[in-house]
C-alpha cells in the first residue's frame, strides 16, 4: 500500500520537504574553505602557474604572432587553462578518491541529501575557486608584464573558461572513482602535467611531434585552449566545433564516472 506524505512522522515529512538551497550552499562554502586552507592545493593551483608563467612568459609578451596577435594574452589564457585542469585534477580527482576511503561518501549515501547535491556543492566550489585563480593569474601579468584584455573580453573569457571546465571536472571524477586512492594522486599528477604538455597549453603545437599534434584533438584541454585563444585574438569563428567536442567529453567523461559511481556502491552493499 502507498503511503502520502502526510502519513510519514513529522521529522521525515520535515526531511522530505526540506530546501536544498542550504545544503548545496552548505557543501559549497565548506568544500570552497577546504581549498583555501590547504596550502599545497593553493600553490598547485595558483602559484604553479603564475610561477609557470612567470618563468616562461613574461620574456615573451611583448612579442606578436604572424598575424599581429600579441602574444602575452595568448600565454596567459594557455596557463589558465592549465590551472583549471590542475583543479579538476586534484579537487575532484584524487580529493574524491581520498573521500572514497575516508568513510566520507559512506556517510552522505546513508544521508537523506541527494548525491546531486553533493556533487552540485563540489562543482560550485571548484567555479569559484578557478574564478579567483584567474584572476590571481592575471592580476600578475598585467602588474608584472603589462598583459591587458579589455574588461568586456575578460568577463566573456572567464565565463566560457569556466564553462569550459565542466568536462575536465568529469575527467576528474573518473580518476576519482576509476582509480585506486592509493594512485588517484599521482595519477592525477600525471595527467595534468601530461595533458597540458599534449594540449599546446605550454608549448605550441607547431612545435611538437606529429604524433601528439595528432592527438590533441582528443584531449579536452586542448579544446579549452583553442577557445581561451580565440577569444582573445578575436578569432572565434572555429568556436562552435570546440564547444561541441568540450560536449562530447563531458558526456564520455560523466558516464564513465556515474558508472564508477555506481560500481563504487555496489560493492559496499
């Protein structure tokens, strides 16, 4: 017999109707706290690539491409990308794979809150984190370098770098749930580093073997890259192919890593 709502115990009836406005709020602002108070998370994800950038790109800023794009912007928006896959990386790859053993995602599934929210707070607080990333990065190339994009430009960049980011958060959940906690770190390591070099985001694909300039187009970050450089150069006319690949790796990425989810429950059962 089905029973309405009204017919549960009050306390259950109060779980039941609960807003969960507060809890993702909640999980975002303690997760967003867990970040700024962790210094080697801070300097992975901050001071690595201002320091990236300051040894590598501020002798070149000045300079310009063949087509007369200078060349600062296009440094700048290389390491940012760089930085927001570090963070998908280490927020959501080996930190939920520590979570993983910690007995943490034990305690939420035996909670009343929808696993929604708990990822929904995770993702909040990796957008405002990569937010305040870029704009530490950038506040160090226009002080340090003079690098300068028009506030109109800057606005638009941040929002489709942060869009941008959703499938390099998926990416990281697959480390998270696919891989051993005791490897998800170095795993994530790895594949920052790794990707970051493959994707052009350090060294420009010209100038890299044939090999991995043929296997960019299969990495996410190289996608995000082309967008971020675009963007600035005002060439975005090859945009909408990007934003479709960035679509289809959130796809393969989210469904591996539901499916790990669900393995991962499975096995506690």
């Amino acid at each position: 017999m089905t029973r309405s709502l009204t017919d549960l115990p009050a306390a259950a009836r109060t779980a039941a109707r609960a807003p969960l406005t507060p809890a993702l709020l909640g999980l975002a602002g303690a997760e967003l706290r867990r970040m700024l108070r962790n210094p080697m998370f801070a300097v992975g994800t901050i001071g690595f690539p201002v320091m990236f950038f300051a040894l590598f790109g501020l002798s070149a800023v000045n300079e310009t491409t063949a087509a007369g794009v200078k060349v600062g912007p296009l440094i700048l928006v290389n390491f940012g990308a760089y930085s927001l896959l570090s963070l998908a990386m280490f927020s959501f790859g080996s930190a939920v794979a520590l979570e993983r053993t910690g007995g943490w995602l034990r305690l939420l599934r035996a909670s009343p809150m929808p696993a929604g929210v708990y990822f929904g707070g995770k993702v909040a607080a990796a957008l405002c984190f990569s937010a305040l990333s870029l704009g530490v990065l950038y506040a160090f190339a226009h002080l340090a370098g003079g690098v300068t994009i028009p506030a109109g430009t800057a606005l638009l960049l941040l929002l489709k770098m942060l869009l941008g980011m959703i499938p390099l958060i998926a990416m990281g959940l697959c480390v998270g749930f696919l891989v051993s906690p005791a490897a998800a770190q170095i795993t994530a390591n790895i594949v920052s580093v790794l990707m970051s070099f493959a994707s052009g985001l350090f060294t420009p694909l010209g100038s890299m073997p044939d090999f991995i300039q043929r296997a960019a187009p299969y990495l996410p970050a190289s996608h995000l890259g082309a967008v971020a450089r675009g963007t600035v150069a005002g060439q975005t006319g090859a945009e909408a192919g990007h934003w479709l690949a960035l679509a289809a790796f959130t796809l393969l990425f989210g469904t591996l890593a539901a499916w790990g989810l669900r393995r991962d429950e499975a096995r506690e059962q």
